[in-house]
C-alpha cells in the first residue's frame, strides 16, 4: 500500500516580499495535508468509465443526499477521499455500499459519475475474486439458471396458472401480439412478485390488452448484475433476450421491472435490440378512462419512487396519476421523493448483499424508508419495482411497525379496487 501523505511545514515562507521563518509561516501557509501519493487513485482513474473519480473536489453535495451516509458514514466524497489518502478501493467495502441510486450525479458540480465508476472497478474486483459471496451466489444462479434466485427455468410462467385468465405464452400462442410482457424474475418466482403479476394480468384482461410473455424463454434482463460489476454476464443475458424477444412480432414492450426498463433504453440497443419499451405505469395511464372502480380504498399512502424509474429514467408522473385515480385514496408525499427520494437500498447488487451491507450499517435503507413512511402516517406503501415489495415488508417486521404500515404494489392496488383481486388493504 502507497503511503500516507504527512504534512508540509516550510522552513522559510516569503508572504508579500517578507520573509517569515519558523513557526510563524503556519499563519500564511496551509499546515493541511497538500501533497499525496496518487497512485491508488489513479489505479481507479485509469479503468475507462472511472475517470471521474479523480475530478472531485471535495464541495460535499453528495453527502448531503446520500442515502447510504443516512445510515452510514459514505458517500462519493468520503470515497474519493479515502481513495486519496491510500485505501485501495478494490479491496475496501466502499466499493460494494453504492447503491448506484443516482442521486449524488444529480447534484455533484464536477459530474463525479458513480453509475459509470462502480460498474467498472467492481468488475475487476468481481474478476479478482474480490466480491462479497453473496453477490457471487446471485451471479452463479443467474448464469446456471437465468435468474439470481436459483429457480428453473421451466416455472418461470407458473405464476400465470393462478391468474384466472388467458396469459398467453408467445412459443404455444404463435401470433402476433401488441404488448410483449417482459415479466422479469422477481415478479416471475418471488411470492408477492407474483402477486402483482397476477393483479397486473387480470387488469390487462379487464382492459381487452392483446398481450403475451415469453415464459420459459425469458432470462434476467441482468441490469444489476451489470452495475454490480459482472458486464460479461449481462451482455450474455441480453443477448440471450434479444434472440427471444426477436423471434416475435409486437408493437411494445412493457416491463414490470424498472431495472428492466433501465437495460431495455439504454444498453439493449447497444446489442442490436431495441423495441418501444415502457413501464407498466406508463402502459396503463392512457387506460385510465376504460378502468371501472368498484371499491373504494379509505386509507393515506404514501409513494416511493424507485430509483431506476425516477433519477435514471425521469419517470415520476405514471405511478402518481395510477394512484390519485384509485376512490378514497389519499395520497401523501415524504419529504424525500421524486427527484430526492430515498433508496430501497436493492440497486447496483445491493438485492442480492443485505448481509454484507447491514453489518456496515447502523440500520439497512429499507428500514430507514419504512420508518419514514410510518412517519409521515401513511398506512399503505406503495411500490411499483418488484425488489421493493419484499425489502419493505421484510423492513416493516424489523423495525416493530407490522399492523401500522402495509406495503403494496401499485398493480395490487389498482386491481383491488377495480374488484379483480382482494388485496390486504
């Protein structure tokens, strides 16, 4: 390791042609640290994508948004800094707390792009078998299997037996569609993703959607896999995914899965696949005027904007709209929302690391989310990205607020009051 950089102190300082020895130049002369030994940051600084690193200057904007310094001591800054001072960060445990949320690059002056920085120095990491188990688990599932929970392949359309209506399979439907559902794997295997993919399913009925999934042939669209270092594993997935997708005809592709959405605008095309994607918020908002409501939800909830659908995708309008149309509803704001939302604390890996991240914490974001919303009084969470529904129910239990405070998707709540499933409200 480089050494520490110790302080410079001048024998003799010349202040406006005077000269000053001793002790007495301290006064004019800065006494900090002002001479390093970078070479540990320009290990990171020389790997394309992390160049950015190197352009901080220590103003603190991002410690101030952070989510992981709500709970923590990180942030950019922090990490730049300690970087600077020596610590190798392919071996430090900052490298794997980013949550690559996006909130730091929406107020840093000097662009410091954490989103492009992480994925690239954890991707020599992962290399040199430098990355938390947990993470390399998610990552063997997902290569053996499709998916980062382990689950065959073969029951990744199970879930459409106890939907109670048509959810074609595109291989045994062998016709055009207008809307290809690209479920994902939450939604597919999870218990409550399934849940919201039911509720969801039986709306798209209601509504007459001409629709289809891929079933068996669907695999992760991997985009966390990426940000958390493993680009060769993506870049397998997607084009597995993109040889499926492009054996049928559709108009649009609507994902469940805001990390889905994230891959399928913006580094889906950069393999040749590229089709009208939106998320299924955006999908139902122009339906809106054909969905009848027949059950009113008299409770105050409040909306958590995930991260890859707002900061990453500008997408804050969909989800809000779905939900001031549901009768009875009312719907509240946190003080961090929108544009400065929290972190569920899922992205950049972080799904697949509660483990790893929880004992270098002094609570997991999740908790921290919850605890807000039972602040703000809302009754109900709502959610719309399948990580979400499983990191906050598991928070609600932790932090004592079970029977205060239930988290649900957006499709669940729609779907509940439109009398197509009986949602716990």
């Amino acid at each position: 390791m480089a050494q520490k950089a110790t302080p410079i102190e001048l024998d003799v300082a010349v202040v406006n042609g005077v000269e000053l020895n001793g002790q007495w130049n301290r006064i004019f002369q800065p006494r900090a640290i002002s001479e390093y030994d970078l070479s540990v940051l320009e290990e990171v600084t020389a790997i394309p994508g992390a160049e950015s690193l190197g352009y901080c200057y220590q103003c603190g904007k991002c410690t101030s948004v952070c989510p992981v310094d709500v709970v923590g001591d990180y942030s950019p800054r922090k990490v730049f800094r300690r970087t600077q001072l020596g610590i190798s960060l392919f071996e430090s445990q900052d490298l794997w707390l980013c949550t690559t949320c996006a909130d730091c690059l929406r107020v840093c002056p000097k662009e410091v792009n954490m989103i492009d920085i992480m994925p690239a120095v954890r991707e020599k990491a992962v290399m040199d078998g430098n990355a938390p188990q947990e993470l390399l688990t998610a990552f063997e599932n997902t290569a053996r299997y499709g998916n980062p929970l382990g689950e065959p392949a073969r029951r990744r359309a199970e879930w459409s037996k106890s939907a109670g209506v048509p959810v074609p399979i595109m291989k045994e439907h062998k016709s055009p569609v207008d809307v290809l559902w690209f479920v994902e794997c939450y939604p597919a295997y999870h218990p409550r993703g399934k849940d919201a993919s039911v509720a969801l399913a039986r709306i798209l009925n209601a509504l007459g959607v001409d629709f289809g999934i891929l079933g068996a042939e669907e695999k992760c669209s991997g985009d966390s896999q990426r940000m958390a270092g493993e680009a060769g594993l993506f870049e397998m997935l997607a084009e597995d995914n993109i040889k499926a997708l492009s054996k049928y005809e559709f108009n649009t592709l609507m994902v469940t899965d805001p990390h889905a959405f994230n891959a399928f605008r913006h580094e889906y095309p950069k393999f040749g696949g590229e089709w009208p994607t939106y998320h299924y918020t955006q999908m139902l908002v122009p339906r809106i005027p054909d969905m009848t409501f027949t059950q009113p939800i008299e409770r105050r909830v409040t909306f958590h904007d995930p991260c890859y659908l707002g900061r990453h995708n500008g997408e804050y309008e969909a989800p809000r709209q779905l939900l001031q149309v549901i009768p009875g509803l009312n719907l509240v704001e946190m003080g961090r929302c929108r544009e400065n939302s929290y972190c569920c604390g899922g992205g950049g890996g972080g799904m697949w690391m509660d483990s790893f991240t929880s004992e270098r914490l002094t609570m997991r974001l999740s908790e921290r989310r919850v605890r807000e919303a039972v602040e703000y009084g809302a009754e109900i969470l709502a959610v719309t990205c399948p990580y979400e529904v499983s990191r906050f129910e598991d928070a609600v239990k932790s932090t004592g607020n079970a029977g205060k405070l239930k988290v649900l998707d957006i499709a669940e709540l729609l779907a509940h009051s439109m009398g197509l499933v009986t949602a716990d409200v």
